[in-house]
C-alpha cells in the first residue's frame, strides 16, 4: 500500500520546518549570549538545502520506485551552522546586534508558521480524499 503523507512536497516542508526550528535554537543563543565576552553570533543555512531538495530549475525531483524508472536526485544535503567570525561590533569582540536578532527570529516564526499552514493545508487535502469530499 502507498505511504500517503510520502510525498516529495511534505517531506520538503518538513525539511523546511526542522531547519527553522534548529535556526529558531541558533537564534536564541546569539541572544542570550548578546553579553558575552568574544562571543560570535551563528546562524543556519538552509537555503542551499532547499535549492537541493527542489533540483535543477526548481523542479521536485523524480522518485524511483522501481528499477525501470528514471533516476531521481542525491538526498539534500543538510543545514549548515555557520559563525560570523569575520565582524565584531563592541571592543570586547562580541558581535550580536540584538535588533538584528530578535528582526530574525520574528521573520523566521512567520516563516515555520506559513510552513506549518501549509502542511496542514495538504493534510487537510488528503483527507477530504481519503473520505470522498469534493
């Protein structure tokens, strides 16, 4: 029997949903740390995530299901923490700008909860399938 919630869509949102929690979590230590001494601030990447995910112009990759099929494309690859090294906004090395921060973590909560509507909005498909709604 087909997995249903196995679609290449949901598994992309769900991808989408891990990478803004894991960048919800990176975000909250720049902030708690904003007083740290030498601290580097890190954020997540995951744009090339999803570029990979996506494949080439944009397009869901195939699935291969059976030997016959065409070939579809490598896993994406992971997100990625990175540390801003490079810059450093007070004398004592640190370089969190809380208002950047906390500009960030709004915009991503808005980012997971349209993820999150929109899985819910498939699942909500799927089940006016599954008890024959139009």
């Amino acid at each position: 029997m087909m997995n249903w919630l196995d679609t290449p869509v949901l598994r992309i949102m769900e991808k989408g949903l891990d990478a803004s929690s894991l960048r919800q979590r990176v975000l909250a230590n720049n902030v708690a740390n904003v007083d740290t001494p030498g601290f580097k601030r890190s954020d997540v990447s995951f744009q090339v995530a999803l570029e990979s995910a996506l494949g080439p112009n944009g397009v869901l990759p195939l699935k291969e299901t059976l030997s016959g099929h065409l070939a579809g494309t490598q896993s994406p690859a992971g997100v990625q923490i990175k540390t801003d090294n490079a810059t450093s906004l007070r004398n004592d090395g640190n370089n969190v700008d809380i208002d950047q921060e906390m500009a960030d973590v709004a915009k991503n909560g808005l980012y997971y909860d349209s993820v999150a509507q929109a899985i819910q909005s498939q699942l909500g498909i799927l089940r006016k399938a599954i008890q024959g709604q139009p």
